[in-house]
C-alpha cells in the first residue's frame, strides 16, 4: 500500500511539473516529467516506510545507549578512585567501551531476529474455519439453534445464559 501510495505522489508531482513548465523543451533548466531511478518516491517494494513512531523508537534507543555508555564509565572511574588518573581513565573509557560493543551486538541479535520472524509470519499461510452459523431472519416463534466457539448447541429462544463457575 505504501509503494502505491509513493507511486501515486511520484505520478501526480511529475504531471505537476509538467504543467509547470509548459511543455518547454527549449528551457535548458527544465525538470523532466519522468522521476528519475534514484528519486525519493522510486524506491524498492521491500522496503518500508518510515513513520514518526519508528524515528522516536531509534532517537530514544540512540539516546538509551548514549546514557548507558556514560553512566557505566562514571561508575567505573568512581569505583576506581583508588588507582592513578592514567589507569582510572584507561580503565573507565575501557569499559564505556566495551559497554558500547555489548549493545551494538545486543541490538543488531536483535534485528536479524525481527527480520527472521518477518520473513517466517510471510511463509504462513492463515487458516480460516467456520464455527457455527446464525440464522437471520424468520419468525419470532422459529426456534433458532446456535453452535458457540466451544461446539455445544444453544437454544436462541432461552434468554438467560449463566456461566459455570462460582457465584458470588
């Protein structure tokens, strides 16, 4: 749907700049009608589109990792207030790094297990199967049986419908 979408844009923005230009094909500075291969509206069906949610989702992920980075190589290098400042700062930034390295690899586990489960839910087929059936219609006096999700009969004509368990 968002590649037609883009398509649609793509189409009516070129006509739009076809009309703009008059059909002048002596103006050097004209822009062409047909969008180019590597213009923003071209681009392939497999990809998605990107929404405000999904920006938001990776500032605030960016922003997270920012924060755990930092506040592990504070914490290193308060820890270690008992060793010289060269080795303190060694070991701090040597840690906020390889915090940094842990998440990196965190998250791309990650992404490659979301593009796998996207790619296993595509492979399935969905099953549709008919529980039961409504009849519409007919008299008040008919008498209307209904079969419920659970497969039992149930008389229409009953109005009051208890449920089995505790009463209060």
């Amino acid at each position: 749907m968002a590649r037609l979408r883009r398509e649609e844009e793509a189409r009516k923005y070129s006509a739009m700049l076809a009309s703009s230009t008059g059909g002048n094909s002596s103006n050097p500075f004209a822009i062409s009608s047909k969008p180019s291969s590597h213009s923003t509206f071209a681009t392939g069906e497999d990809e998605e589109e990107m929404t405000f949610a999904d920006v938001n989702r990776q500032i605030t992920l960016i922003i997270n990792v920012l924060v755990t980075i930092i506040a592990c190589g504070i914490a290193i290098w308060l820890v270690a207030s008992h060793i010289s400042p060269p080795k303190r700062l060694a070991l701090a930034m040597g840690g906020a790094l390889l915090v940094a390295i842990a998440e990196v690899a965190i998250y791309a586990g990650y992404l490659r297990r979301i593009t796998e489960a996207k790619t296993v839910e595509k492979g399935k087929k969905e099953k549709k199967t008919v529980i039961g059936t409504w009849t519409i219609g007919g008299s008040l006096s008919d008498k209307v049986v209904e079969t419920t999700a659970s497969g039992k009969k149930e008389d229409e004509t009953n109005s009051v419908r208890y449920r089995a368990g505790k009463r209060r």
